[in-house]
C-alpha cells in the first residue's frame, strides 16, 4: 500500500489503529478474526489501514482493491491482487501440477482437466493456501472498497470468513456505507456477516474540532486560528479528505464555498496545465488504477510529455503511484472528475481505451482485457465491439468459475443482441444457444427461475406459434435446431426440478422427443427423467426410466450417464429390503465409475445415497464408515467445505441415532461452515435435533431460524423439509407448545406426495405425530377440547401405520420392529397393548443399537408397566433409561426418565453427578471436578497439558468459540478464575 499522504500527522485514530493491532495479536494467539471498516467517503479507512500496515507485527500483509467497472469487473480482482503477491513469495509457480487457482493466476500452470465442482475447489484451495501463508508468524489479507467488489469476490469473502477457523490470519474489510444504496447486496449481507462469531465492525466517526485542528496544523505546519480551525471544522463536517481540500486555499477565509463535495475536491485540479488535466481525465475515465503502457496509449502523448504531465498530478496531490500503476488520491476525488466530463469528453476517452485494449498492450492478457473492453466499448457507444468483447469475457469467466460475472456477461451480450444485426456471426453462436448457456450458468448460480425463463425465451424463439405445452410441429424443425430445442428443454426441466415446480417431467419428455434415436444426448436427459421420476415418488417408473437410461447410455458409452442412471435404480431398488444388496451393488458400481471418470458431484450422491439405505436398514456403523469414506474423499479432492458437508451431516446423524451425541455435535462443529447451501441445511437439521435431545431449546430455534434462511422454501424440493418439520413437532412438545405441535404434526400427515409414503421417510412421520396423540389425550382430562385433536392425528398415522404393515416383507427391518411399534404404543388407548408394543420396541433398540429409541422405549415401558402396577419392571426401565440418557449426553431425555419415575410415584437411586474423564484411573478425585460433562473434563485435560485455545480446537475438532465456552464452564464450575488455576485443580484431581 504506497502512499505519499498529505497530512503528516495521524490524527484521531488511534484507539481505532490500537483496535487492528490487538485484533492481529488475537489472530496470531488464538483463531482467524475479521474487522469491517465502515465509514463515508473520505472519512479516513485507507490512511488508517496504512498506517497499521506501518505497525504491523504480522508475518505478511497484503492488500487488495475492488475495481469500480460494474458488471464488467475482473471477477476475484482483489483477491487475484493478493494470491499473486503471495504466490511470488512462496515460489508456487515452480510447481507443476493442475490446481484451480490457475484460473485466476496463470502463472501457475495448467488447470484440472475437469470443471466438475471447479468453483468449491477453486474455494478451499485459496483457504488452505492462506492458511499455509499464515505460517508461522500469521498474515493479515485486506480487501479495500468491498462496495465496489463482483459477486464472486463477495461469494469467497463469505466462504473465508465462515471457514477460516483455527488459521492465523487476519482479514481487514474496508467499505464506504454512504455508497451502500437500497439495493445494494452488501445491504443484505453485511448483518449477516456481523453475526459470525470471528467479525466485528469499526465505524470510522467523522474527525472532532480539536482533531481537525491538530490535522491541519499538520499539513500548515502551524496551528490555525481559532477562528480558522472552526471555519475548517464546520466547512469539512469533520471529514479528513474535505479538510485537506479546504487548506489547499491559502486564504480561508477567501476559500469558495463549494456546492458539494464535488466542487470542493475539483480544487486539486487548479494548479493544473491542460495537458496534466487531460491525463487526470484519462485515468478517471479508466477506473480505479491505470497502467503506465495503456494510459500511454490512450492519451497518445510522448514518453517526456506523460512523465511530466504525471510528475504534475503527482506533485499537486492528485494521483499517486501504487506498485506499476496511478491511482487518484482518494476515490472520491475520481469520482469528481469522472462526473465533472462532458459527455463527449467522456465517450471519447473510453472510446480510446477502447481502441488500446483491442490494439493490445503490455501485461493486459485476454481475461483482463476482455473485460475492460466490455466496459470500455459500451460506454462508448461502440455496440458490436461491445458485444463480441463480452462474449468473450463471458467464456473466461467461466474459466475462471466466476458464474455471477458470466452471467452478467451474457446478459450484455442478450441486451445488444438486437440492436447489432449480424450478431450471430460475430459471436459464432446462435441467440437460442446464448440463451441456453445463460441459463445452465444462471441454475450453477442457485437460481433456478432465471434458469427457468432464459430456456423459456430460447423455446419460444424457436417454436414462436405453438403454446408452451405443445409441440407437436417440431418435425418441421432442422436437426440443429431440434437438438437445440432439445438442450434448451433439458435446462428448463432440471430448473423446475430443482423448484419442485410443475412441467419439468413434461418438458423432460419432449427434449427426448426432440432428440434423434441415436443421439447421444438422449442418455443425459434419460437419466434426468429417471431421477425426477424418483424424487416426485414415481418408484416404480423411475426404476424402469433407470433401466432404459442404462442400457443407452452403455450402448453410447456415455459413463457419466451410466452412473447417474445406476445411482438412481440402486436407491429405488434398496428401499426394498429384499433387494437391499442388489441396490447397494449399484450404488457402489457408481461410486467406481463417477471416481474413474472424475466427476466427483456424482460419485458423492452415490454415497450419500448409499449410506442413507444402510441407515434405515439399521446398519448405522456401516453407514457411518461410508459416510467417513466420503468426508475423507471430499477432503482429498478440495471439496470438504462444499460437498463434505453432507458427509459430515450424515455421520453425525449416525452418530447421534447410537446415542454418541457429544461425538456428533463435535464433527458438526469441525466444519459447520459451507457454502453448499443443501449440506448446510442437513448439518442445521442434525444439529437441531441434537439441540433438542439435550433441553438447548434457544439454540435449537436458532438452527431451525437459520435452516429455513439457508433453504428457502419457495425455491427448493419440499423433500428436503420432511427432517426438520418433524423436528419442529418435536421442538414445540419438548417447549410445551402442544397446540402448535398438534397443527404441525396434521398438516405434516395430511400432505399428499407420493414420496411421504416410502418407507425410508415413515420412519421420520410416526413417533412424533404419536407423541402428540398422548400428549392431547393427558391434556384432555382436563381439556376436553384436546380430544378431537387427539383423534384427527391419531387417524392419520393408522393410516401410514396400515401401508407399512401390508408390506411388511418389504419395508426395512427397523421401521417394523422399532418405530411402528413406539407409534402403536403411543397411541394405544390400552394399557396392556402399549406395554406390549414397548416391549417390542425395547428389544428391537437393542439389536439395532439404537440407544435413543431405546431411551424413549424403555421411558415409555416404564410408565405402561406403573400404569400395570408392574412396579419392578417399572422402576428397572426408567433406571435404566436414565442412566443410558446420561451416558449419551441427553440431558432432555434424561428429564423424562425422572418426570416419568416422579409421575408414577418411583423414587430413582441418587446419581453423583460425575463424569467419564479422559482416563478411568482410580486415582483421579472425580468429586473434586465439580461436575463436569465429558466434554469439559476432556478440556480440562489438555488444559492441564498446557494447550492454547487453538491447539485444545485442532485437537477435539470443534471451533475456537466452542473451545473457550467449555473452558468458560469449566473455570465457572471449578470456582476458580484462570486456566492456570484450573490446571492447578486438574492436577490436584490425579489428571496428567
């Protein structure tokens, strides 16, 4: 960050500079932190970032700028600024092997061969390389002007500051809010970002009376009078930038008063010749920096006329060199002189910017060039130029995996289109083909309705006289043009898919109409159909598309295709539990396949699958291993944080169905973080239910809050919902909410979709539908009222309960001998039959080691055997129901089991509240630990050892945030007030 700044003194910022300089020492002691500077223009947030450059202990610092060229901006331009600065360091050039952030430094060699998940790569790879950057002596990456940053720059600051946990790094943000208009995404995303635990926000306050008169006594190299410094103060409203502006005029008092900031900052400009005007004109009109060889070609001056017209601007404060290019002292001030063009003025000068990039010049390549000349030539009015040069930066960015900047780009290409006649010919492209691409890139971004109405555009161009719905005069149609039909047709189904909408199997069904029998083409959009078929619940016509879809695509040697058909026949068929290992075959068939051929999206929807028919089949360790096999292959392949998530998900549900829930609360919280939205939402779903399995009822309404922010109903499959609706039944019963749980649990069972009666998802509809049925029937000896409740739900599940029971050859072993026997049990009006069918169900938890059902079982055993006057079994199951709650972590169960034992009048044996410590020697005094949970203990432990909030983080998996509540609990439960005295305690207890 070069600077030659006008006030010599630093004033009225050093609390805030102390602020950053703590914040870096954090960084450096204990986890990755993030500060927001916010201010107005001109207030002061570079010079006070350059200063704390000045005075940083970090081991690197590096800056980078957002560009202001709108949607035609170099995609990740601040962060392509700082990987190539640290790249230099670190000789990474030097290695060889294809990585994708070759796609923003291509200096580094080749690419993947596979774009397959590229932009989560792409993501974790720049994470883990300032992660090792940050060794050992930490780094601190500033990113200036984010109002002004792309998308996707935006995209992989979000992904950094939710995933840069335990690193030594320091992120500093500067933003000014005053440019933060109604509509601007920041609006939206900034308290957003204030929420995570590692972010906090510095507001720059305009500077006070005696500050602005101690920063013009500075630049004066006197004191002003009082009279002046108050004409100063109250002319500048405090702003740094103003008062350097207004003491530009020797005589204050004599100082025009401007209109505007405008006005007052075009002063610089005064001691200025035409020439040195001219040239100041000519790199505001270029953006936020120029370089020394374009800005020479744009204002075709001699070497010695630019070198002094540049010495002049230099001199007179007005730009300023930073590394090999001229920038304008502030913002603001470019901004003053760009608005005070004349519009010809103005066209004139992007014209010849124009002209430069398209002639060529030095160090500009096409990804940044293409861009600019984008900008550059629509500006100028320059309309075909304009449009094949955004072509073009469409095709790059894309390389580059920057889809928002793509999209943008082709959304200028779309808008020109028209307006430049040969414009087919001069993209090499059809507008219906433009139109499919832009709406492929528009679902890769998340959203499906522009996706949606991009295909619907491209279709009607092509069929402009028929309705949407019929087609029957597409035989008319040139091949071409079929097959363009027949891709546009393609995207439009996978987008209503992906919105749950009508008309995606239809338009499915005539892009296979559109394709020639042999095409091959046609085995992609079989499979798609076979795989809607599936998830809208068609199971036995999506086994038989999967069929057909598989020998196509083996007889056209379409691989990819041959996976995702397998995947989908493989799920259809386990859900069977005659079939389960002929399912299971060919789901791991897919896997095999999707590994040989890269594809890395498919393989990981193979193995969810996978896992997901041994969970329900009661192989929960078996289904855990899968699920490892998959985080440990996200892992490897760059994609832990994209499509890990739901890996991590999937093990911790396990885990948490065997009882092991401070185990699957930890591997959440290893990487809770992603933006995956999907994976997100599974690791909120888990971890809510944990929430509520151990009474954190706050935090689970906040997972539940966060779930439906994350997933947006009206955009998403509702088969992603089931988990956690159920959980809000759950929730509202457990918060005493019974009326609400009532509505929930009803209009969950009254939804009519043919996937709510597959077996694997009654297995989620019956046990707390049914708690809700025992609850309104106890509430109804006093509340009448609750009793027709009661009924309407309970007639509901005999409902589910009647399909599964006339398949019960076919339905999953766990389902008949767990789950349908606690739903029968909760709502059996007979004592003796809800004894009977807990009986069934305790034994079935058993052999499955489904310590939660058990849990719930063996309550529910308990009290229908009190009930009895079974006293002894009544006693021994609700014994041992608790005890089993504490060992798994429970707390919410555990105070059923004794509300359970109170209710029937059943004293429970005293329990010492102790814990299970790391090691069961004999010789550790647990009564000296003050009840600590397993988790505290095993903080205390590494405490004890001597471990840093990082290291006890990096050792347990979880968050530094997590790490300091425990250590918090434990100080608070020992009684004592520091870590050491803690260790002290630890020690005295026998701990090593």
């Amino acid at each position: 960050m070069e600077r030659r700044d006008p006030s010599p003194v630093f004033v009225g910022r050093d609390a805030e500079l102390k602020e950053l300089l703590d914040d870096a020492e954090l960084a450096r002691r204990e986890a990755s932190t993030a500060v927001l500077i916010t201010g107005e223009a001109g207030v002061g947030k570079s010079r006070l970032l350059r200063e704390y450059v000045d005075r940083s202990a970090m081991g690197r610092v590096v800056a980078g700028g957002c560009l202001e060229l709108g949607v035609e901006g170099l995609p990740f331009a601040p962060f392509v600024t700082v990987l190539r600065l640290i790249a230099r360091e670190s000789r990474l050039a030097e290695e060889t092997r294809p990585r994708e952030m070759a796609r923003l430094l291509p200096e580094l060699g080749p690419v993947p061969d596979s774009a397959d998940e590229g932009r989560a790569r792409l993501f974790e790879e720049v994470l883990t390389f300032f992660e090792d950057a940050a060794d050992p002596d930490g780094l601190t990456v500033i990113l200036e002007d984010l109002h002004w940053a792309d998308t996707s720059t935006r995209d992989l600051l979000v992904f950094l500051l939710r995933n840069l946990l335990t690193a030594r790094i320091q992120l500093l943000v500067s933003l000014r809010t005053d440019d933060l208009h109604r509509t601007h995404p920041l609006r939206r995303l900034l308290p957003e970002l204030e929420r995570l635990p590692s972010v906090t926000r510095l507001d720059l306050s305009p500077l006070s009376r005696d500050e602005v008169a101690r920063q013009a006594a500075g630049i004066r190299g006197e004191a002003l009078s009082a009279h002046d410094a108050d004409l100063v103060f109250e002319r500048s409203g405090g702003n740094p930038l103003f008062v350097e502006s207004f003491l530009e005029y020797r005589d204050l008092a004599a100082a025009p008063v401007p209109d505007g900031p405008r006005e007052l900052l075009l002063g610089a400009l005064r001691p200025l010749d035409d020439t040195a005007r001219s040239v100041v004109k000519a790199v505001a009109v270029g953006g936020e920096r120029v370089g020394h060889e374009l800005l020479s070609a744009v204002t075709g001056l001699t070497a010695a006329e630019l070198d002094a017209a540049l010495r002049a601007a230099i001199d007179a404060n007005v730009l300023r060199t930073s590394a090999d290019h001229y920038v304008f002292r502030h913002a603001l001030l470019a901004e003053a002189v760009g608005e005070d063009l004349m519009p010809g003025e103005r066209v004139r000068l992007h014209r010849r910017y124009a002209d430069a990039l398209e002639a060529g010049v030095p160090g500009f390549g096409p990804r940044a060039s293409d861009g600019r000349l984008a900008h550059h030539a629509y500006a100028a009015h320059d309309l075909p130029r304009a449009l094949e040069a955004a072509w073009r930066a469409a095709t790059h960015a894309r390389g580059a995996l920057a889809h928002p900047e793509a999209l943008a780009m082709v959304e200028r290409v779309l808008e020109l289109w028209e307006q430049v006649p040969d414009a087919a010919e001069r993209v090499g492209t059809s507008q219906g083909r433009v139109l499919w691409r832009a709406s492929l890139i528009a679902r890769a971004l998340g959203l499906p309705l522009r996706a949606v109405e991009f295909a619907t555009e491209g279709v009607d161009q092509l069929m402009p006289a028929l309705p949407a719905s019929a087609f029957s005069g597409w035989d008319h149609l040139p091949e071409d043009d079929r097959v363009l039909l027949a891709d546009l047709l393609h995207a439009r189904g996978e987008a209503r898919r992906e919105m749950a909408g009508d008309g995606a199997l239809e338009d499915l069904a005539w892009a296979l109409e559109m394709l020639p029998d042999r095409h091959h083409g046609r085995a992609k959009v079989m499979a798609t159909v076979a795989s809607t078929l599936m998830i809208r619940g068609h199971d036995e016509d999506a086994a038989r598309g999967a069929r057909r879809s598989l020998d196509f695509a083996r007889d056209v040697g379409d691989r990819r295709s041959e996976a995702d058909a397998l995947i989908t026949l493989g799920t259809v068929v386990g859900q069977d539990r005659s079939t389960l290992a002929e399912g299971r075959g060919m789901l791991e068939d897919a896997a095999r396949i999707a590994r040989e051929i890269e594809r890395p999206a498919v393989e990981f929807r193979a193995l969810v699958n996978l896992g997901a028919l041994l969970k329900y089949s009661g192989r929960f360790g078996e289904a855990v291993e899968v699920w490892r096999a998959g985080l440990e292959r996200a892992r490897k392949l760059g994609l832990l944080r994209a499509q890990g998530a739901l890996f991590v998900a999937g093990v911790a549900d396990g885990l948490m169905l065997v009882g092991r829930l401070e185990d699957a609360r930890a591997i959440l919280e290893g990487v809770s973080a992603t933006g995956n939205p999907l994976g997100r939402s599974r690791i909120l779903s888990v971890t809510a239910h944990i929430d509520v399995l151990q009474g954190e009822w706050d935090a689970a309404r906040d997972a539940v809050e966060e779930f439906y922010r994350v997933l947006p109903e009206h955009s998403s499959a509702p088969v992603q919902f089931i988990g956690m609706r159920v959980l809000q039944v759950d929730l509202a019963l457990a918060t005493g909410h019974l009326e609400e749980a009532a509505e929930r649990a009803l209009h969950l069972l009254s939804e009519e979709r043919p996937w709510m009666r597959r077996w694997i998802w009654l297995s989620h509809l019956l046990v707390p539908p049914a708690t809700v049925v025992e609850r309104l029937r106890r509430a109804s000896r006093t509340d009448p009222s609750c009793a027709e409740a009661a009924e309407a739900v309970a007639s509901a599940l005999w409902d589910l309960i009647g399909l599964v029971e006339r398949d019960s050859d076919r339905v999953h072993r766990p389902i008949e001998e767990v789950t349908v026997p606690m739903a029968r049990a909760l709502i059996a009006e007979d004592a003796g039959e809800a004894f009977a069918q807990w009986s069934v169900a305790v034994v079935g938890a058993r052999r499955f080691s489904a310590r939660i059902d058990l849990v719930r079982s063996l309550i529910g055993l308990g009290a229908s055997a009190a009930v009895l006057g079974d006293r002894d079994t009544a006693r021994r199951s609700l014994v041992e129901a608790r005890e089993l709650a504490e060992e798994c972590a429970a707390g919410a169960l555990v105070r059923d089991a004794v509300d359970a034992a109170e209710a029937a009048g059943i004293e429970l044996p005293h329990v010492e509240e102790e814990v299970a410590l790391p090691s069961e020697s004999a010789a550790i005094d647990r009564s000296a630990l003050g009840g600590l949970t397993p988790r505290e203990a095993e903080v205390l432990g590494l405490i004890a050892g001597g471990r840093t909030n990082r290291e006890i983080a990096g050792e347990l998996m979880i968050s530094v945030k997590t790490v300091s509540v425990h250590v918090s609990n434990v100080l608070a439960k020992l009684g004592v007030s520091n870590r050491n005295a803690a260790a002290v305690r630890a020690r005295e207890a026998g701990m090593e």
